[in-house]
C-alpha cells in the first residue's frame, strides 16, 4: 500500500500559492490532516497533485480555526468524512468562537457536524489516534505503527516548542503529561501543526522547555 506523506504547504510554496494557516498532510492513500482556513486553496492544492477525488477521510488534529476552518468546504468538494476528537465535536458543531479560536482570528466559524467522533486508540485509515490533551482538551497525535511516523498538530512542533496551554481548554500539566506521553513511541519522524516536519528529539526539547519555564 503507497502510504507516503505528502506535505502540502510545500506544494504551494512551489506553485506559488498561499502559505496555509496550519501545517497540512496528505496520509497516501486516502486521508487529508487538517484543512487550514481555506478549503479552496486546499482543494486547488489537492488538484495539483492529482488527488482531489482520492480523499475519504479529513482528521483534524483539534478544532482550533487555523486547522478545522476549511474542513466544511473540503468535504463539500471532495465528499470526505470529518474526524475529529469527541472533544472536539461540540466546539464546531456549536461553532465556538472561543474553544475554535476563531475570535482570535477576528472572525467566526461557520459550524458543521462533524462524521466521526474519535477516542482514544481508534484506528481511522491506518493510524491510531492518541489523545494528547494540554494545547487544548480535544488535541490528537496520529501514530502510523509500521512507518512510526508521528502527526502531533499543535502539541508540540519541529523547533521543540510545545503548542501554546493559555488559550480555552487549554492546560500546562496536561500538555507536559502528554508529551511524556508520545516520548514513549517509537518514532521515526513528526509531521507537526506549524514548522513542517521534524526529528522526534523534538518532543523532548518541548518538555524540557515547560518544565524549565514553570519552576
Ligand atoms: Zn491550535
Ligand atoms: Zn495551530
């Protein structure tokens, strides 16, 4: 099975496009990780790759507005499920403008439901959903156990920052608590929510640097 990754923003940084607002996957075959706020440049993105009919599953890594702004559109466009934690659900089904960020971004989120409510240690197109609560309580890793390769969103990011634990649902000791969490993989390589791809000394680093800021 091709279940390489392709990561998009680099796609349009070659064609010249727009920047995305979060780091954005494509999981070969079938599944797109996170949606940024445009759903039409994604779209546009995923048709310069030749995959705009390829994609079933859209998973987002937590319902911040910079990953999950896209998603209603992209499923309009290309008939894929939206996955998200169960956390998460309400948040954009209520369209939140706090537990989404949107308000941060000075606009709202146009609400949607999403298809599919994940938990802890669901498989959904081959990777397993790990919860990682702390940047926000609906955040998600996604672990692909036979290439170990990491999707970590905004928990922590290839620099070795940790995402940020001060805005809505978001907690300190929950996010050191998870990145411990994920240390304990076996993995090969993060694909992470802003920054790219990164190597997994990274989580460590994020760990260090909380608890280094908050003695
Ligand atoms: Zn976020
Ligand atoms: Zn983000």
């Amino acid at each position: 099975m091709n279940n390489e990754t392709v990561f998009l923003n680099d796609v349009s940084n070659r064609i010249g496009e727009e920047t995305p607002s979060s780091d954005i996957y494509i999981k070969k075959p079938d599944t797109l990780i996170d949606t940024g706020m445009d759903g039409d440049l994604i779209y546009n993105l995923l048709m310069e790759m030749g995959l705009e009919d390829e994609i079933n599953y859209i998973i987002l890594t937590h319902c911040h507005y910079d990953h999950s702004g896209g998603a209603k559109k992209l499923r309009e466009l290309t008939d894929a499920k939206i996955a998200i934690h169960r956390n998460g659900y309400s948040s954009l089904s209520e369209g939140d403008g706090l537990k989404t960020a949107s308000s941060l971004f000075g606009t709202k989120l146009d609400s949607f439901e999403p298809d599919i409510s994940l938990n802890e240690d669901d498989v959904i197109s081959g990777l397993k959903v790990i919860h990682t609560p702390g940047h926000t309580d609906d955040s998600i890793c996604l672990y692909d156990t036979e290439t170990k390769e990491l999707f970590t969103g905004d928990t922590v990011f290839s620099n070795g920052r940790p995402g940020r634990s001060d805005l809505k649902t978001g907690n300190t000791k929950q996010l050191i608590q998870s990145l411990e969490k994920i240390q304990k993989l076996d993995i090969k390589k993060i694909y992470t929510g802003h920054g790219g791809p990164g190597k997994p000394e990274a989580i460590e680093k994020a760990i260090k640097y909380l608890k280094t800021a908050y003695i």
